[in-house]
C-alpha cells in the first residue's frame, strides 16, 4: 500500500501518542538527574547507551542502520525506489549538563515514531526516509555546537573535528573510539531529498497565544562577539568621580545599548550580554576591565548589521567620554535563514489537515535544520514547551503536543517524499 493510496485515511489518523511519549521516557532515564531532568553529554558513556537504544529500536523497526566517521546515526526505511534521495528528519540526543527530557529528544523519537506508524499501516514510500542522531548538537563537551551536521554540511572539517578536546583534554576521535562509535559510513557527499526537524519550541510563544503547531518560517542570523573595555585601576575612596576611567560604568552603558537597540529593531531582534566579568573584582577598587559577551540576533541581515552598528557607536563614544579602550572581537557568525517554501508549506497544510491550531513563526536558536538547509529542502515543526523553558531540568512538554507534532511530521515526509517521486522534490 502506498503514501498515496491511503492518504484520505491519514486525514484522521492519530500516531501512537502512548509509545511517543513512553520512548522518551525511556530515553531520559539514561543520564536522568534528581532534579527529573538530563545530564547526557555527547560522547560519554551515558551516550554511548542511549545511541544504543535507539540502533535497537531502529532496528527492531526494520530500518537499516549506518554510522559515519564523526558518529552521525542513520536509520532508514527503505522505499519502493531506492535510486531517489531520501526525506529526513532527526534531532540530537545529548543534552546540557541540567538539561531537559524534550531539547532534541522529541525530534529524534518523533521520527522513529513515524516509521513506526508507517509500519503499523503497512504503508511504503516512494522515497526512503532516514531517521538521523546528529553528534554533539549542544556543544556541551566539545564546542563547537551542531557538530555533527556541521561536518556533514561541509561546514567544519571532519580532521579539524575529530581533533577538538574537551576540558580533560580527550579529543572528539578519542571519545568516538572510546563509545564504539567512530563508523565506517562516508562524512559527505550523501543526497538529502527533503529535511525535516520536529523540536519544542524552547520559547514562550506557541504557549502565550495557544497554539499546537508552529510553522517554522526560518532561523535568526546571529553575530556574537567577545568585548573586552579598558579603563584604570584605582582605589574607591581617594579618586574622584571625575577623574576615574571606570570600564564597568563603559560596560554599563553598552548593556543598555544592546538593549535599546534590539528593542528598536523588532520584530525578530534579539540583543543579549550573556557574561560579564569585572576586574580586578574587589569592592573597594574601581574596575580597571570588563570582559563581556555580545549576542545579536535578527531574520534581516541588514537589521542585524544595523543593530551592531548603533551599539559601536555607542561603544565609541562611551570610551571616549570615560576614557576607555576597546577590543571587539567577532566569536560567531550564522547569516539569518529562510526554509525551503515547498517545506514550510507541507508543514502548513499537515496542520491544516489535522484541524491543528497553528502560526508562522522563526526560531530564535540554533538547529541542525540550518545547516542541512545548505544540502536540500528543509523545514521544522515546533511545538510549545511549558512557560517556553528549555536547556533545564524542569523542561516539559505535553504529551498532546509532542503527538501532534509527530503528526505533522508524518505528513510532511509523506508530501516530500511523493514531490521527490514526482520529479518535484519539496518545493
């Protein structure tokens, strides 16, 4: 039987909500931490086990399984045409040192639960779909983050990868060795028909305006930079306010920029100083440097140039006012992304057709999404998560919610993969 055949079937078709939501729970349990949350780096042992989990249950779903030289999993559902490109979805499975059950999770296991739906149904695609385990999504352990869909996109080296090392001092090869899953499988060069990405929303605004489905237009260009501002030591009593050059009043400043700026600059702007360090750090000594961190994020490459320029003006004039000195200096660069229109419509008109509640909206974060935009078509589902919390061990979700967005999912592979078969990939 195939996609096609019984697709008016599928209008009411419900996935298994019962063993979504068990399988994640399973899955939290390796690295589960007093507090109901996650602690499962990449690359430890604890991932080691729940990589584990996940081959048994791909393979006890009749996938085939395949590992490539940086640990990228691969489980695929073969389709009545092998020689087409195969529609993917997947996510990541480590998590932040107090992360959460969801972050991840939900795609990788949504994606299981669509082959285990198809395979319940009897039904077969035109296309192969491949459920992915991307390495180290979180950047955790080894930086930099989406590392494993960074080497398959050809953005990061898999030498240059495979050579990185955490605090300890272990190299990414080391621990792939270490965990058994340093695979044989090419890094590059393997076609992607269609790509999509089931994730919780990690922000509050599915919630705020209760919606099941967000329709993910899109991702945030981000530009960060590291700031350092020099001024004099000097001591707190003896020197007058008008004679101190005082980087944290400089610092001060440029934190209320950043601010202003981003708030200006809306919608889809984002302006964070997410470190800050004063130095010499004694109460009774005028700060003589400041080390921080600039976060700039907008869906406009012009705003967000824009953004930066206000904010080193300000930069520039407060130093001389105080007078200070500067150093900026860029740390990342992630130009702002649209998905793929065929994509974002297939996720539009699965919600529709599940008579789901539904918006637009743009991811604020980093997904593997972005870079397998670079290789085909490619989209994300969103889903709320409880007061929009993420990367933290209270993370939550609704079980409702997650199977809804399995659904969604469900149709959206099955539109791409009959695009593909028709000549028309996903657009």
């Amino acid at each position: 039987m195939t996609a096609a055949e019984t697709a008016p079937a599928l209008t009411h078709q419900k996935i298994n909500a019962e063993r979504l939501w068990q399988s994640l729970m399973d899955l939290a349990q390796l690295g589960a931490t007093a507090k109901g949350g996650v602690c499962r780096l990449a690359l430890t042992d604890l991932d080691r086990q729940a990589r584990d989990l996940f081959v048994q249950w791909s393979e006890a779903a009749s996938c085939t399984v395949s590992v490539d030289a940086v640990g990228n999993i691969f489980a695929r559902r073969a389709g009545r045409n092998p020689q087409l490109p195969p529609v993917m979805t997947g996510s990541h499975i480590d998590t932040q040192p107090t992360g959460g059950k969801f972050d991840g999770c939900f795609g990788v296991m949504a994606g299981l639960e669509v082959i285990r739906t198809l395979n319940d149904l009897g039904m077969e695609t035109e296309a192969p779909l491949e459920v992915v385990v991307w390495t180290n999504e979180e950047g955790s352990r080894f930086a930099p983050c989406m590392m494993g869909s960074g080497v398959f996109a050809s953005k990061f080296t898999l030498a240059e990868t495979l050579a990185k090392r955490d605090a300890e001092g272990v190299t990414v090869g080391e621990a792939l060795n270490a965990i058994g899953y340093a695979g044989s499988r090419e890094v590059v060069g393997h076609p992607v028909g269609a790509y999509f990405e089931a994730h919780i929303e990690q922000g509050p605004i599915l919630e705020d305006e209760q919606k099941t489905i967000g329709v993910v237009l899109g991702a945030l260009g981000q530009k960060w930079f590291d700031l350092s501002l020099r001024g004099v030591e000097a001591h707190a009593g003896p020197t007058p306010m008008h004679l101190r050059k005082d980087a944290l009043v400089g610092a001060a400043v440029v934190v209320a920029a950043v601010n202003r700026v981003a708030l200006a600059h809306q919608p889809h702007a984002c302006g964070t100083v997410g470190c800050l360090q004063a130095y010499p750090g004694s109460r009774n000594v005028i700060p003589g440097e400041v080390r921080m961190t600039l976060d700039f994020r907008h869906l406009e490459s012009a705003r967000l140039d824009s953004m930066i320029a206000e904010v080193r003006q300000v930069l520039e004039n407060t130093c001389a006012q105080h007078g200070l000195s500067f150093e900026l200096n860029p740390t990342a660069d992630f130009p702002p992304l649209y998905f793929d229109q065929g994509c974002v419509d297939a996720v539009r008109e699965a919600a529709q057709g599940l008579n789901l509640p539904h918006m637009d909206i743009v991811s604020g974060a980093g997904h593997d999404a972005i870079f397998l935009a670079e290789l085909g078509p490619a989209g994300m589902i969103f889903v709320p998560c409880e007061g929009g919390i993420s990367h933290n061990e209270i993370e939550n979700a609704a079980p409702k919610d997650l199977a809804a967005g399995c659904a969604v999912l469900l149709r959206a592979m099955l539109t791409a993969s009959e695009a593909i078969a028709s000549g028309k990939r996903a657009a």
